[in-house]
C-alpha cells in the first residue's frame, strides 16, 4: 500500500509540473505584452524609462528560461507573482475569488450527483417499460445542453418569466440556485449513464439472486447490493468530470454575473495578465489531481480485491 501511495503521489507530481510548464509556455506564445497595453496608454503619461523601470521590476526583459525558473520557485513558496491589470499579488486575487467559486463547485457537483442517483435508481425500479426508457434516455439529452445556453433559459423562465428568482443583486443563497442548476444539470449526465450502465450489469451477478431469493424487495436489494459495486466506475468518472465543472463554472459565472474565478479569469484573458491566467491553470489542475488522487486511494477502500492487489506491492 505504502509503494502505491508513493506512486499515485509521484504522478501527481508530475502532472502539477507537466501542467505549469505548459501553461507557461503557451503564455509567453502569446502575441501582444500586457504591460506596454497598460502602461504605454498615453493617457497615464508614462515616459519610455519609466516603463522600462516597470518592465524591469517584473523582470519582462529577461531570458524566458529565467522567467520559467523564477516563477517555478514563486509557486513552490507561495508567491504566484503580481497582477498587472489590478497591481496586486495574485494570491490576494485568488483568495478573494476562490471560495464563492468553491461553494458553486461544490454545490453544483452535490447536486448533479443527486440528480445522476436519482435518474439511475428510477429508471431500475420503474414499473413500466416506457418510464424505464424515458429516464434511460434522459442523460443522452442533458450531457448535449450547453452549459451558457441552460444558464440563459433559467434566467428567461425563473426571472424573467415567473419572477420567482431575481438575477440582479440576489440575496447570496438566492442567487445560487440557479448558477448551482446550470452547472448541475449538464455534469449529472454522464454520472447517470455510468451509473445506469453498472446498475445493469451488477444485478445479472448471481449474489443479487440470493438477495432476491431471501425476500429481498427490489428497493432493498439496490440499496443494499446493488449500489455499492456499482457505485466504483461512478468514481472515476466523477474525478474526471471535475475539469468540466471548472470549465462549467468559468462560463456560468460569465452568464450570471457571479464572482469568483470566471470572471477573474475573463478579466486576465481580456487583459493578457499572465500571471493570473498561470495561477488558474495551476489551481485548477491542482483540484483536478487531488480529486482524481482522492478517488485512486478511495478505490481500495471500497473494492478489497484491489486492496489485495495494492497490499501485495508494497
């Protein structure tokens, strides 16, 4: 176990590292230079050495692999660089807008793996043929709806329409169930084919035979068989599926004018601020490796064949 901890660990490691070197190099391939848009504007009056004294303290002018290294050591410590837009560091950025896009993710992801459990276990214990392939069928439409256009047509129907939910200056808790819904619905989809798919296979195994042989109802036997082996393919796909919340949550706070990293991140790429777009990458991939890293230490736990396996290792 101990030799399989330190290899899931050392791949994380390097994906961290494969992901902030890609990231800067595609960056720095970028055309135009964020601090001449800014400082060379006439209207702030700068003249050509006090913009080159700007330059210097961020240390544009020097050799890139410099530049690589410099802000390679910056993130190991903490120091994720300064914002040339807001002339701030980019941590203060980071930790004003992290957590409102944490809660939405995290929300959003506990929502779409309610609606995913409950298309899945409807669709087994539905009494008729046609409900059983209507909710069968249902993921295949939701995973097509685009995350911008389901944000829009919940605005129209639950603000515009009913005027149940107002999307200007909401009260906090108000003002997420919407974004929460647009993020929720789309990431649900392939979570219930995954699970409608197990769930099938699962109950042709001879041990949900016997359940059902001792008088086990069909509820019963789901919850108490059924689900628990066909909840690990869910998993894997649920560390997956984080990337696409990222990206969902990027877009829906764009649509619902919600603050957190969407509209940090839309602000940088309007700006070209390197430094901020090079910590959101970073983040991301880094929430992205601790979930998938997660969901590798948790397969064990749950499935003791490969607990077997990784304890034969070490």
């Amino acid at each position: 176990m101990q030799r399989y901890l330190l290899n899931r660990i050392g791949q994380a490691i390097l994906v961290l590292w494969a992901a902030f070197t890609i990231a800067f190099v595609l960056l720095q391939a970028l055309p135009g230079d964020a601090l001449l848009i800014k400082y060379q504007n006439p209207d702030m009056g700068l003249s050509p050495e006090e913009i080159a004294a700007i330059r210097d303290s961020y240390g544009a002018d020097t050799p890139l692999f410099l530049q690589y290294l410099n802000s390679l050591g910056g993130f190991l410590t903490g120091n994720l660089g300064y914002s040339v837009q807001a002339g701030v560091p980019v941590v203060e950025q980071l930790a004003a807008n992290v957590p409102p896009t944490l809660a939405l993710a995290g929300l959003g992801f506990l929502a779409a793996v309610v609606l995913a459990v409950a298309i899945a276990f409807l669709s087994s214990l539905a009494p008729f043929g046609w409900i059983r392939n209507a909710l069968q069928s249902l993921p295949s439409l939701l995973v097509s709806i685009p995350v911008f256009w389901l944000g829009i047509v919940l605005i129209q129907i639950f603000s515009f329409k009913l005027k149940l939910i107002p999307v200007i200056n909401p009260p906090e808790a108000l003002g997420l169930i919407l974004p929460v819904a647009t993020l929720a619905v789309p990431i649900s989809a392939p979570l219930a084919q995954i699970l409608i798919r197990s769930i099938d296979d699962v109950r042709t195994q001879p041990f949900v035979a016997v359940a059902f042989s001792r008088g086990g109802s069909a509820a019963w036997v789901l919850g108490h068989h059924v689900a628990r082996n066909a909840v690990l393919p869910a998993l894997t796909i649920a560390g997956v599926l984080l990337g696409e919340l990222i990206g969902g949550a990027v877009v829906t706070e764009t649509v619902f004018g919600h603050n957190g990293v969407g509209q940090l991140t839309q602000q940088a790429v309007n700006s070209q601020d390197a430094a901020v777009l090079q910590a959101v990458v970073v983040l991301a991939a880094t929430a992205f490796v601790l979930v998938n890293l997660a969901v590798d230490l948790l397969y064990p736990v749950l499935d003791p064949r490969l607990k077997r396996k990784t304890g034969a290792l070490t």
